[in-house]
C-alpha cells in the first residue's frame, strides 16, 4: 500500500554519505555499544550512521521500506569492506525476538504512524532486544518545535504548510510540488517527555537516560532534539 512516505522525495530522506560518523559515536555511548554486539537500525536509509558502527566491530542490521536506500547500504558497506545484513521491511511489520543486544531509531524517524501503530512499533523494538538490551528513540524535541513554530517552507521543489493539531498533538504539513508532481498531507506525532516515558514502560523498557543534543548534553526544555534511551526491566 502506497502512503505518503513512499511519495516524498527520496533525496529528501536522506542526508549526505560524507556525514554520520559523529552521530554514530553518540550513539555507541548512548547504548554503551561494544565490539561484536548484534546492533539493530531501523530504519536504517542507505546506512551513512551504520556503517560506522560496523566499523567499530558491531554486528549491524539495517532495515527499512525503500528498497533503493537498502540497495544503496549494501553498496556502502561492501565499497567499506564491512559486513552488514540488511532486509526491505517495514517497521510495523519487524517480529525479530531477543535478537538485538542494541536498536537505535534514529533522525525522527518516529512518530509518523497511528498512536496505535506508534505503540506498537516500539513494543515490537522492545522484543527485538536480548535480556538487558537497550533502545534507542531519537526525535524532535516537542517544545522546541512548538516554540520556534515554521508555518509555510521550502525543501528543494516541495513547499511546506505546516500546523500543529492540538487535539491529535501532531505536526499536520501540505505539500505541494513546484515541479507539478502530486501533492500530498504528511503527519508526525510529536511525543513529550513524559509520553515517552509512559511509552516505554507500557514495553516494558525503563528509561535510562534523557540526551538533549547528539554531543550527550543533558536534556531541556529549550534543546531542539530529544532521545530517550530504555531497557529492559
């Protein structure tokens, strides 16, 4: 079934190959990860943050729904000379179980579903995990973004009109095409700090630690990113 993820530029998802090797050292302190630990990114785009913990000695699977950004990690990470498993999957549809030692989702990249689905994405993570596994969930800081509020943007040949839902607590945006493609509605929900602690603990995940930026400042009101990192119980 097509929705609106798959109508969004491609480009548009994914940042430059050369960037990501910062974001990866934050997360290997964020999940405490160690050489040979079975790590899990999801979704993993075309593996420009993966790659570098594979390079660190991480057992890395990469999922996600576009099979170009899947093809396009292989490619990485053969051209790397590192080894890699990667796998077309939706993450609503992810049933791994105690696989995983570490999962990191990352970049915003949840939110974009039902409540429902949301919720049930992240039970599906917290099964993935091995006995005393930890979860990594990284999203745009809801409070920033309600502060320093950008209504009408433009993203190559997309035009944004954005507004915040207060009964649905989600960014609702418009998008049109200067180039006359197809328009279409994306819809993020955007979680407080404390749904997300509700979140986890409906998982089963105890929330570790609050991160405000990806150099491992502590997390405030005014940080424009927030990630949460959970384990198991």
């Amino acid at each position: 079934m097509t929705e609106w993820i798959d109508l969004y530029s491609e480009s548009h998802w994914l940042q430059s190959d050369a960037t990501g090797e910062d974001e990866a050292r934050f997360i290997r302190q964020a999940l405490a990860l160690q050489p040979g630990m079975r790590v899990l990114d999801i979704p993993c785009g075309a593996g420009r943050v993966a790659v570098h913990l594979a390079e660190a000695g991480c057992r890395v699977t990469g999922i996600d729904r576009n099979p170009n950004f899947i093809a396009r990690a292989g490619r990485r990470f053969a051209s790397e000379g590192v080894d890699g498993t990667f796998r077309v999957l939706d993450m609503r549809a992810l049933d791994d179980v105690a696989a995983f030692e570490a999962i990191y989702n990352w970049g915003g990249s949840f939110g974009y579903f039902s409540d429902e689905e949301n919720a049930d994405v992240l039970h599906r993570m917290a099964a993935a995990l091995a006995p005393g596994g930890r979860l990594l969930i990284e999203q745009p800081n809801r409070e920033y973004i309600l502060r320093h509020f950008i209504a009408t943007n433009q993203v190559g040949e997309w035009v944004s009109r954005t507004r915040w839902d207060t009964a649905t607590q989600r960014i609702i945006t418009e998008w049109t095409s200067d180039a006359g493609q197809p328009g279409f509605a994306s819809s993020m929900r955007l979680y407080t700090l404390a749904q997300f602690r509700r979140l986890f603990a409906d998982a089963g995940l105890k929330v570790k630690a609050i991160y405000g930026d990806r150099d491992g400042g502590f997390y405030t009101r005014r940080c424009r990113r927030m990630s949460v990192v959970g384990r198991e119980r």
